[in-house]
C-alpha cells in the first residue's frame, strides 16, 4: 500500500559545505572505479564531446579504465582522492556525473555535489532521478547510452551555471540537510506513535 510507504533519503551537514563562484571548466567523477558505474559509457561521450573530465577514485575496474583512457588528452585520473582534496575537486567543477547502470538507492555522491553547489549530469536510473531536477539543477540521461550523455554533457556547458549552482545548493538545504532529516524522521516516529494508540490491546493467549 503506497499509503504506508515513507521515503528518508540521506542526509548531510550542508553548514560544512562551501559553495564557491564559478568553475574551473572540467567535469567531475568521483566513487568508485567499477564498470557498473557507467564509467565506460562516461568515457566514450567525453571522447565524442571533447569536454575535460576528471576521475577520481579507486576500483577494480581501474586498470581497464587506464586502458581506455591512454590516448585521451581530455581525460585526467586523479586517483583516489578524499578529505579537502576531493572537496576542492568537487568545488573547482563545472558539474558532477554520476552516470551509474545498475539501481542506485541514495548515491552521497550526488548530494554532496549539489550541497557544493554543482550541477550533476546522472542516469535517470534507481533513486537518482528523485535528486536531481532536469533542467533546473542539472541534467538525466538513459543509462548506457553514449549519445544522450554527450547531449546532455553538451548543454550542461551552456546553462546560466549560477542559476544552477544557486539551485543545486537550495535544494540541497531543503531536502538533504540534517535538520530536514530529523524533521521527516521525527514526522515517521509521531505517525506510528499515533497508529499505535488507535490499537485494540492484543489478546494474550491463555496458557492451559
């Protein structure tokens, strides 16, 4: 019963993130190297746009992805990055991918984007499409397929990229901060409070 579901998605301190003017013209992928995170897909549209891409991150499809990469000028591996590294890298980007193909839940990668303010270009798979907003804060495209990327590669270079910070960073404030969590929480706790008085008394089985 649909009635009966309630979603929380996950959260972050967005106080901790810090939304910096402008970009230093590169996109941004940042998790895990596995080839179940669309990085293949992600390489060929870059290859086709000849947009500048940044990975960052470790896996086991590492080596296969150094591979493809080789001979792309456009294409920098960061290695794995964390803590003020990987924010700066964060901040400095034009927008974040997130171009997974398999079911995605609540991907921290895309939050932690758009608290930074950035736009993200992600899958239009699993849970993602529920955090991003196309056109508005950033960009869906079918997973796996390489020419819908580049389009939507293409046009998140000719957005009003403020306009877009401005709302990745409100949105982020709005539905992924702490304090929303523990409001919605707090919401979920009260409704079964609630169910659980209207109750009868359960009937406890006489033993004989």
């Amino acid at each position: 019963d649909p009635d009966k579901l309630t979603v929380l998605h996950n959260f972050v301190d967005t106080s901790k993130y810090q939304v910096t003017a402008g970009h230093d013209d590169y996109l941004l992928y940042f998790g895990r190297i596995e080839k179940l995170k669309g990085l293949a897909t992600l390489v060929r549209a870059v290859a086709k746009t000849g947009h500048r891409l940044v990975i960052a991150g470790d896996g086991g499809w590492r080596n296969e992805m150094a591979a493809m990469i080789a001979d792309a000028p456009n294409i920098t591996y960061a290695g794995f990055q964390s803590g003020g590294q990987l924010s700066r890298l964060i901040q400095n980007a034009r927008a974040v991918v997130a171009p997974s193909e398999w079911y995605e839940n609540c991907p921290m990668s895309v939050i932690e984007a758009k608290s930074y303010g950035r736009p993200v270009v992600a899958a239009n798979i699993g849970g993602i499409p529920e955090l991003v907003r196309h056109d508005i804060d950033g960009f869906l495209f079918e997973p796996g397929d390489t020419g819908d990327l580049a389009r939507q590669l293409d046009a998140v270079h000719n957005i009003d990229h403020a306009e877009f910070s401005l709302a990745a960073r409100a949105d982020a404030e709005a539905r992924f901060s702490g304090d929303n969590y523990l409001r919605s929480l707090m919401r979920v706790y009260a409704s079964v409070a609630e169910f659980a008085a209207g109750q009868p008394e359960p009937q406890l089985a006489q033993v004989r």
